[in-house]
C-alpha cells in the first residue's frame, strides 16, 4: 500500500498488542512463525544473529521484521531471556475458519496469552537445573519492607519482612531473576521492574492470599505482617499478569523471620565467592567446591541453604546430625546416591502441569519419581539410629501408591514431551482406545496389501503407496511409468507430478485412508481426555507431591555434604552459648583444591578467638596466606550454620548473626566507584552493622590511599570495632605500625603469617604464628615476582634510608600511642556538643538585651572551639 499511509488491519491489531505488551519484545503469531517488528525486531535480530527484513510499509516507510519458527521458538526465547529481554506472546485465538465466519475477510483474532521473563519461567529448557529461579517483590510499607519470593518452577514461596538495614542483605540471599517494586519506590535497583502501586496495597494483597490459598484466615501461614501482604499483593499481581490469568504453581507461603538466618550482605558474598565466583560463574566458587548432589533438586536446596545458613542451634544440629548419620554409613551413603541417580526431576515437572504447561512427559516424571522415593522410604525405613530429621522426611516419601499404579497403567513408559502424534497412553487402558488404535493399525496393513496388489496388477516393482502431510496418501511411480497410470480406465487419477516421480489416488485408497484418519483422529481425542484426567489427579495431590520433592532434595543435600566432608576429611563443627570461634587446623576448601591440583600442599591453620581475645591482627608479608586464613574462617562458620561438616580437624563456635567480609580490593570501577571509595563504603557499613555477635574480616583497610591517610583510617577503623562493635574480628594489614595496638586495646592479640629469607631467596610458610611479623619482606616478594634485580637492588637502597629516617622520628605511628582513646575521644566530642546545647536550651532569648546577645554569640562560639 505504498503512497497510502493508513495502516493495515493486522498493523492496527499489531500495534494495539504492542502497546499491551509495553516495553517487552512481542512474538506476534503468523501461521508457523513469530513475527516481531520495528524496534522489537531490530533487537531481537542483534540479539539472536537472525536475518532483519522488512515488509509492507508503516507511515511510509519498510517495517522493519524477523521472524522465529514456532517450533524452535524456546531456544530462542532461552537467549532473549538470558540477554535481558521479555517477550510477550501472541497467539491466534480463534481459527481461519472461525474468523471467515466472523464476516468476510476478518482478520484472525489474536491476544497476549502470557509474558516469559526471567522469573516466570517454568521451561527446563531455559532454566539451569541446579539454580532456583526466584521472582521477587518489595513492598515498602512505613519504616519496613515486605519481601515476597517464589520460584514458580517448584512453586515455593515465602514471605519476610525487612528494615531497611537489612534489605539488601535479604535481597542478596535470594538472588533474585526478577525483582518487582511498585510505582515510586525509593531508589530501585537499575533491573527492578516497576508495577503500579495499587497492585501492592496490603488489603488487596491480604485478599489475594486467602483467595489463591482458599483460606478464612491467613493464621495458617502464621503473622503475615502488613507489608509481607503488600509484597504478596504485588507478587501474585505480576504473575496473573504474566500468565494472562493462568496462575503458576505456589506452595502456602513460608513466613520467615530476619533473624533466622546469618545475615550476609551482596558484598560480602562476592567476596567470599559463595555462589558465584568473582571471575563470574560457578566454578571457583564454594558452593561448586561443595556441591555433590546428584538432583537438580539437591543442588538447588544446597545453593539456598548456602545463601542462608540458620541461626538455631537445634535446626543445625538436626541437618549436621542426619549429614554425620550418612558419614559415618558409606554404604547406606552410597545406595542412596544410586537411587538418586535414577530420579527424574519431580518438582519442576510438577511446576508446569500446573502452570498449565504439563506434557505426558512431565507425568511421567512425576510417576518414576515417586515410585523411586517408595523404594527409598522403603529401604531407609528399616535401617538403624535414624537421626531426627531423618524420621520426619520418611513419610513424605510415601502414601503416592494408588496415583503412581494409576499413572503406570495409563502412560506408556517413557512418554513424549509433544501430544501432537499421540501415542502416550499405554495400551491396554482404555479398550475403546485399543479398539480405535487397531483399527488404524488394521487400515495400514490393508494398504500395505494394496500396494503388493498394485505392483503385481500394473507390473510395476517400483510403485508405493506414501503418505505426507499435504497430500495424505497416495500412489506413486517412477516417471517414467507415469503415463501408463495416466491411460483412461486403470481406475487411477493423475494428483501430482514430481521431477522423478508422478503421484495418484485411488478410489480404493481413499476409502481407507479416510478410515485411517478418523479413526487417528478419535484416538487422539480420547488420549487427550485421558491427559485431562491425569492432570486432574496430579493436580489434586499436588502439595503431597511437592513435600515429597522436597524431602527427597534434603536428602540429596545431606547425603552430598557427608560426601563431601568424607573426600576431604572434614569434622562436623560443634555450638556454644559464648561468642567464640575456636578452630584448629582449619583450610580454605576452594584453595586448597587448587592447590591439591598442582601437586602441592595446603597448610592448615588454628584460629581461636574468645570474648577475651576477640580482635586478631594478622600481620606478614604479601602473598603470605593473610586473606586466604581470613576467608576460610569466614567460610567455616557459613558452612557450620548452613549445616555442614567444615574443613578443619575441630570447629568450636557461638551462633554468627552477620558475616562481614572485606578482603582484597575488588576493583569496582565498573560500577563508577573508585576502589577507595568501595572499600570505604562497606567498611562505613560493617562499623554501622556489626553487632557483639557478628563476625568481620577486613582485609588491608586504607590499602587505597595514601601511606598516612591509609594507616589512620586502618587504625581508627580497628580501634572502633574493639570498642564499639565488640564483634570477633580478623584484621589483616601490612601496616607494621598497627601492631602498636596491643598495647591499649586489651581484646586485640597479635598474629602474622610466617616468611623466612634463605640464602637470599624468600620462602612463604603459608604458616599462622602469634606476635607481631618481624619485617614486611616487601622487596623479597617483589624479587620472587621477576622485578629486575637492578630495581630491587635500588628499592633496597632507598628503603635503607627511610629506615634510617623511621628511627630517627620514631616512625610513622610516631606519637600516635599518646593519642587518648578512641572511646574518650568520642565522649569528648559528645561532651563539647552537650554543653552547647545545654546552653541554648536554658536560654530565655526574649529577655536578652541586644548587647547580651551578642555577648552570648562570642561564648558560643568560644565553647564550640574549645578542644
Ligand atoms: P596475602 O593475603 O597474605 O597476600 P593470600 O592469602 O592471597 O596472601 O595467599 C597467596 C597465595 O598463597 C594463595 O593464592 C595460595 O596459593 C597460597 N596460600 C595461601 N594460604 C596458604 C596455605 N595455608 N597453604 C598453602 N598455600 C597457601
């Protein structure tokens, strides 16, 4: 319609989809193929290396398109998705037929039936197995925020509500996909995506719960505070806006409280690589060193127990107890692993029939699943000393028997994913089924007689009888037999000629291939409405089925980590009521790994901090061990509280309430900061944070600056947690001079990692001493890194002369001892304020002469200054 610029009827549909579907990409069905134009299509060609076309014209100019093929459409969604993108998908919702019947020449109807992004995945195509998905939304609602979470995958859900200092910590643990905040919350992070307000309001959220959960009350799921329903609210808002309507598989929500868990904030988990390593991805990471699980399930409840070790004794205890149970039985160990290898994935499966995306497949699953978690139930309910936790899981593995019979007599063994071409019903099931099914089979016996009777009739050995979907069935010979079937009176009619062959029907072949195809047709109805029933039954067992799922993933997780603490040695860590951390012969699992591959040997070192001795400094030179000790101290005690053995002889700890974690400077520049400026910014949040239970390392504070600023920042920073957070700390500096320390903080104790010269070469001991390190061994570690020896022998020379310099001035920290300490320096600051505002606040300013208060101005300001 060039020269004509009103737009067509399909652009006038086109576009009114494309305004529903906002700022996600729109998958527009035309016959086989998702269309995607202008924008839309220029992104997704970029994005999937796929050819831009254009076609027809839109205010005058080509619309820009490209195209995906339906049946390949998850793959592609898979990269869209992974590259950031949503894609909202439109479907014809009516047929041809439908629409010719309409009037004329309607255009087919076509609506949005459900938007793909990231947290609203279901597909085992576009999800990582071993990852939960998470979808998450925050509700602010006076000073807290309501947290609701759901991996709509396994349909777990849970509900927590947050201050703001603890927000991001929360945020951080569940690593979510997707993360929804209303309309003009402060500050969203850049990927939130925003929803209108009123879809986070409490009441209506409150409503939403009891309706989706067809409760009276919402005390089944416990206090459900005001802000958790706002979050709830806005969580299953999104998802009904996701489906269309369809709403996903969600479990009743898990209430939980802040204080459950050890608080760990995003810093501190990249950090300590936890889940991901600091290069990116899995690998280097301590859950990849510890994750021997052998479901998807397992793996994921390990990545989660990973991101949120507990804080009750007697909940770690049970976990450590059911992992030392299976420690200590290889055998038992092993069976279990073995039944585990056979398990289909339940619970995803499970997610998608309800999520209306079930296939035969997925029943299938669902059926082998469980029948292997009986024969589990079975086998481990006649072993000996079961732990606790053990016995409670048990049952959940069982009391699916009459479902599993039902879904064996029904499905055939290994059912396809595609209901297209039936087939999936077992034989057998259903006799009128069979009956139709046989005659299908009867009818292509028959026209495999036909067309023996054909070739001997027209004496040509080459004839067949072939079928394809355009044509159905249909005769056919070498061309250069053609005409002799063309000639009038063979009782054959001429359909179709090829480059080497001609094609014809038969009144006879007609008949039965008419007969074939009803009789298909009606047996593809009726294993339709077989899946139908199925589907029902998983249906209505689904929270049964989830617990099971469930069970079967502890298990997994706990036979892994007995594993894992088997491979290596690991000792199971025991619990006080004294915030301690007593720890001999701990290692650092993911360095020594990486060691272990090269041939060499990790050193293990004690680590034993008291309410006495609370504050280690961790002196000695670069590259000596100091941030290695620190981190595996760190993760020893996430490890010990998520419930697992730990990488040393004997760990003895009080209950962590926050691990904080600031070691090496990661360079953030990335993000626009500089890397002082990062380090400044988590140290201000650790002294803000840290509580008498929390436990810090810190790394080279004031590593980023220069030598004074470095050394006084590290100093006040070290002076502040012994005095004010009174947290156990491990502090590791190359700054010699903070050793001066232990003279006036009486919880801090000295420590550094061992060096030696030997015949001038520089050896590193990996090896934690007590005292103060004798020397910084700065150039010797310079030397071993290949700096050329006349720069080393120079960097000697002038070091000299500093050295010489130092004694004379008595040092860099020269004086700083005489300091008053950093508790009566701050009392005095707050002292000075004190007497200011004792001073205006007895002020009567109408009896005040001008002359007065001008006099009053001058001793204000004369009391501000003192010092
Ligand atoms: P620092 O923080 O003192 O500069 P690191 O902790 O980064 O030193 O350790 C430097 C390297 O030394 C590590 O990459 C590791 O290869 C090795 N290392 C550290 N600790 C040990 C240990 N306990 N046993 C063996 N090798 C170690």
């Amino acid at each position: 319609m060039a020269g004509d610029n009103t737009p067509t009827p399909m652009m006038v549909q086109y576009l009114g989809l494309k305004a529903k579907a906002g700022d996600c990409l729109l998958f527009y069905r035309m016959g086989d193929f998702f269309e995607l134009f202008f924008d839309d299509a220029r992104a997704a060609a970029a994005t999937l290396d796929i050819a831009l076309t254009s076609r027809g014209e839109h205010d005058g100019k080509p619309i820009p398109m490209c195209g995906v093929p339906v049946h390949a459409a998850e793959a592609y969604l898979a990269r869209l998705i992974k590259a950031g993108h949503r894609v909202a998908i439109a479907e014809q919702t009516e047929s041809p037929e439908q629409a010719k019947a309409r009037g004329g020449k309607t255009l087919v109807a076509r609506d949005i039936v459900r938007f793909v992004t990231a947290g609203t995945l279901t597909e085992d195509s576009l999800l990582d197995s071993w990852a939960s998905n998470m979808l998450v939304a925050v509700a602010p609602v006076g000073v807290f925020f309501g947290v609701a979470a759901a991996d709509i995958s396994t349909g777990y859900f849970e509900l927590v509500t947050v201050t703001a200092g603890s927000l991001e910590a929360e945020l951080a643990r569940l690593a979510a996909s997707e993360l929804v905040v209303p309309d003009g919350f402060a500050q969203p992070p850049a990927d939130a995506i925003i929803r209108p307000r009123a879809d986070f309001d409490s009441i209506v959220g409150g409503d939403l719960l009891r309706r989706h959960f067809a409760l009276a009350t919402l005390d089944a799921v416990g206090a459900v505070t005001r802000a958790e329903q706002a979050a709830a609210g806005g969580l299953i808002a999104y998802l009904a806006h996701a489906g269309q309507g369809k709403m996903p598989f969600l479990k009743l929500p898990v209430r939980r409280e802040v204080h459950e868990h050890l608080l760990i904030d995003q810093a501190t988990r990249d950090s300590l690589e936890i889940n991901s390593a600091s290069k990116g991805g899995r690998t280097g990471s301590l859950l990849a060193e510890v994750d021997r699980t052998i479901t998807g399930a397992g793996a994921r409840q390990l990545a989660s127990d990973l991101a949120a070790p507990l804080m009750d004794k007697a909940k770690i205890d049970a976990r450590l107890s059911l992992v030392q149970w299976f420690h200590d039985a290889p055998l038992t160990r092993d069976a279990v692993r073995t039944a585990l290898r056979q398990l289909p994935e339940i619970a995803r499966a499970l997610g998608r029939v309800v999520a209306g995306r079930g296939s035969p497949r997925d029943l299938g699953q669902i059926r082998d699943g469980l029948d292997a978690a009986r024969v589990l139930r079975e086998r481990l309910g006649v072993m000996e000393s079961r732990p606790e936790l053990l016995d409670m899981l048990l049952p959940a593995l069982d009391g699916h028997g009459h479902m599993v019979d039902h879904l064996a007599r029904a499905l055939v063994e290994s059912p396809p994913t595609d209901t297209a071409q039936g087939g999936y019903i077992a034989e057998g099931y259903d006799a009128a089924l069979d009956v139709l099914r046989s005659a299908g089979r009867d009818g292509r016996q028959a026209i495999a007689q036909m067309e023996a009777r054909y070739r001997d009739a027209t004496g040509i050995a080459a004839l067949k009888i072939r079928h394809n979907a355009v044509l159905g069935y249909f005769v056919e010979v070498p061309a250069k037999h053609g005409d002799a079937l063309m000639a009038p009176g063979t009782g054959f009619t001429h359909r179709q000629t090829m480059a080497g062959a001609v094609r014809f029907n038969s009144p006879e072949l007609h008949e039965e291939a008419v007969r074939i195809t009803q009789a298909g047709g009606h047996a593809l109805a009726a294993e339709a409405a077989h899946l139908e029933e199925l589907i029902a039954l998983v249906l209505s067992r689904r929270d049964a089925i989830a617990a099971s799922a469930e069970a079967l993933a502890r298990i997994d997780v706990s036979a892994a980590l007995a594993e894992r603490a088997a491979e290596s040695n690991w000792s199971r860590p025991s619990f006080v009521a004294h915030p301690c951390l007593e720890i001999e012969g701990g290692r650092h699992p993911v360095v020594e790994s990486a060691l272990a591959k090269s041939g060499d040997r990790f050193i293990a070192n004690d680590c034993k901090l008291s309410p006495e001795k609370r504050l280690w400094l961790v002196s000695g030179p670069n590259m000596g061990g100091k941030s290695t000790f620190l981190r595996q101290n760190a993760l020893i005690v996430l490890l010990a509280q998520a419930g697992s053995y730990v990488p040393a002889t004997s760990a003895k700890l009080g209950l962590v309430d926050r691990l904080f974690s600031r070691v090496g400077a990661s360079d953030n520049l990335a993000r626009g900061r500089s890397t002082f400026m990062v380090e400044m910014v988590e140290t201000a949040a650790i002294l803000a944070q840290a509580t008498e239970q929390s436990f810090v390392i810190l790394d080279e504070v004031g590593r980023g600056t220069s030598t004074y600023d470095g050394l006084a920042i590290a100093w006040a920073v070290v002076e502040g947690i012994h005095e004010t957070n009174r947290c156990r700390c491990l502090f590791a500096t190359h700054y010699h001079e903070l050793t001066r320390l232990s003279e006036s903080l009486d919880a801090l104790s000295l420590h550094h990692v061992r060096a030696k010269e030997y015949k001038g070469d520089l050896v590193l001991l990996h090896e934690l001493a007590d005292g103060p390190a004798d020397r910084s061994y700065g150039i010797a570690v310079a030397k071993v890194a290949g700096l050329p020896p006349q720069v080393v022998a120079r960097a000697s020379s002038v070091l000299a002369k500093l050295e010489k310099g130092r004694a004379e001035t008595g040092g860099l920290a020269a004086g700083l001892g005489d300091l008053p300490l950093f508790s009566a320096a701050m009392d005095a600051a707050e002292a000075k304020v004190d007497a200011l505002r004792d001073k205006l606040s007895g002020l009567d300013i109408d009896a005040l002469s001008p002359r007065a208060a001008l006099d009053l101005l001058y001793e204000l300001k004369r009391t501000a200054g003192e010092s």
